[in-house]
C-alpha cells in the first residue's frame, strides 16, 4: 500500500445546524459542492501553467493539483496527497476560501443579533410579472475542523447504490485514514491537527504552517489562516486585507455565542488566527496585538475588548 498525506475535515457544528435548520444545513453541503465545482473549473480554464513567473507560485498555492484525491461524503471529507508540502499550501488556501464564501455577509448588522441571519431577496412569479419578496435565512459559516496524517493509504474503487442503479464510486482505507480521522476528533474550533509522521514530511516555506499547538506543547497544527499573509511581507499590509476580512467577522460570530458552549470554537479560531499572524510575523507582536484590540473595541465596545485581550495575550 503506498504512503500518501491524507486529511479528513469535518464541517464544524453541522449536527447542531441540522436539528435546528435542516434547510440552512442542507445548503450549506450545498455551498461546499458549489465550491468545488467552481475551483476545478478555474484550473480548467486557468491551469497553474498559464501565470507568469510572478504570479505561478501563488497561483499554485491555491489551486488544488496536489489533491489526487477528494472525497466529500455527508459533512466530511477526505483528501489524498502525495505532495505534503505543497498540500500544506493548498489545504490552507481551501479552509480560508470556504469560510470566506460567506462570511462577508456576518459583518453586516443582523436585526436579530444573529450574524448569521441575512435578508434574501426571493422573486416570485405574480400574475402580472414578478414580486420580490424578502426572507431572512441562515447562512451557517463553512469551517471545518480536521486532522491530517502521513502513512499508507489508497483510493479503492468500490460499488454503491445510486437512486437503485449500481454506480463505481471510491473509497478510502489505510492506516493514515484512521489517523487523520483520529486527530480531527482532538480539537476544538476549525483545527487541523497533523502527525508528527505528516510534518516530516513538509518542507520549505510549507514548514511554516505546520508547528506545536499553542495550547498544547504535545500536539501539532495545522496553521492554516497564514494562507491570509502569503501576498504580504510586511505585517500592516497583511492584518489589513484578507485577514481583516476574516477577522471581523470571526469577532462577531465569538460574540454572538458569548456564554454558551459554541463561543469556545469561535475562541479557538480567533486564537488560532492571531497566532497564525504572530508566526508570520513575529517581530510585530505589538502591531499585531494593537490592530486585534482596535478592531474588536470597534465592533463590540471596551468591555468585550477587554475580554477578548485576556483570552488572546493573557
């Protein structure tokens, strides 16, 4: 059986969302389908190839070529590698670009005091042309939680029933499946725990994504929101653009969640972006500190600022 990278990601919260809005879940699946279609479509028409030598390293990065496989079965899926490094890069580029499908919309102020809850516009067919109709849905965010390994594993075709007909489809098997499964159960909030047998494995600037946990001296992570900071070698221009736009709205989904149980993942993904920020960066853990706690005392007041600095630096 051969070695391959494998990660396997699990949509973070999905049980919850189907008992209280199976709707909202269901398009969520339907979000991740779409975003797939739409990345293997670019490479179709914009193969890594294509770019110039300025822009190839970066195209490549957040592309999927190293993805010999990829599997989506219920709220999961299953990813096979044989390039480690260069899946660090494109594993990033893919959590970052899920999240950021939508997360857009949680910035905005919600009625409800929910983020998530955003006002549609529906057309509906009317006797004399078209009405429009506004309806608020619940646009979950897509973050996954995940583990990843090195070690044997395979693809292996299979035979499944489709609609009562008999269609090949693939599976999976080997011991890094159960690995990666194994790790993902660890975390809490969209980490991506890794092996130490899938670090080997990485190298090159990849290194840099893949280290100690911060809150686990015996666990290794995935440090994937670095993938925000790969177009910025200064840290002012880095906080500012992509990672700001994440940034914000991860402050209001933490603060949304304040005093249940769900505003722990949000608090290890808040976490997990300003260490990501303080890896890139690590000689701006002063600017980095000061644009966390301008931004959160912005959108949420000097009370949850001061909250949010005890949970972050302490």
């Amino acid at each position: 059986m051969p070695s391959l990278a494998v990660a396997y990601l699990d949509i973070l919260g999905f049980p919850e969302y189907v008992k209280e809005d199976p709707e909202g879940a269901e398009a969520l699946l339907d979000d991740g389908s779409s975003l797939l279609d739409l990345d293997a479509t670019e490479e179709q028409l914009n193969p890594v190839d294509s770019y110039g030598d300025d822009l190839r390293t970066i195209a490549e990065r957040r592309a999927m070529t190293s993805f010999q496989y990829l599997l989506p079965m219920s709220d999961c899926v299953f990813i096979l590698s044989q390039n480690p490094s260069l899946m660090v890069f494109q594993l990033s580029a893919f959590l970052a670009s899920r999240f950021g499908f939508k997360s857009h919309a949680y910035a905005c102020a919600s009625k409800s005091g929910d983020p998530r809850d955003v006002v549609v516009s529906e057309f509906i067919l009317a006797q004399n042309g078209f009405r429009v109709r506004k309806k608020t849905k619940k646009w979950y965010p897509l973050l996954y939680r995940g583990g990843v390994d090195f070690g044997e594993a395979r693809a292996k075709p299979v035979v499944s029933l489709v609609d009562r007909e008999t269609k090949r489809t693939v599976n999976v098997v080997g011991s890094a499946v159960v690995e990666a499964v194994r790790l993902e159960a660890l975390g809490r909030g969209p980490r991506v725990r890794c092996s130490k047998a899938f670090a080997e494995q990485v190298s090159g600037d990849a290194s840099a994504f893949v280290g100690t946990s911060y809150d686990n001296e015996r666990s290794l992570e995935l440090y994937w929101p670095m993938t925000y900071f790969e177009t910025h070698t200064d840290c002012s221009h880095g906080l500012i653009n992509q990672f700001g736009q994440a940034f914000r709205p991860a402050i209001l989904l933490w603060s949304h969640f304040a005093g249940t149980s769900v505003v722990e993942h949000y608090r290890a993904f808040i976490r997990l972006m300003v260490e990501s920020a303080r890896r890139k960066y690590p000689a701006s853990e002063t600017e980095i500190r000061d644009y966390v706690l301008r931004q959160a005392g912005d959108l949420l007041g000097a009370a949850r600022d001061h909250l949010l600095e005890k949970l972050l630096f302490g």
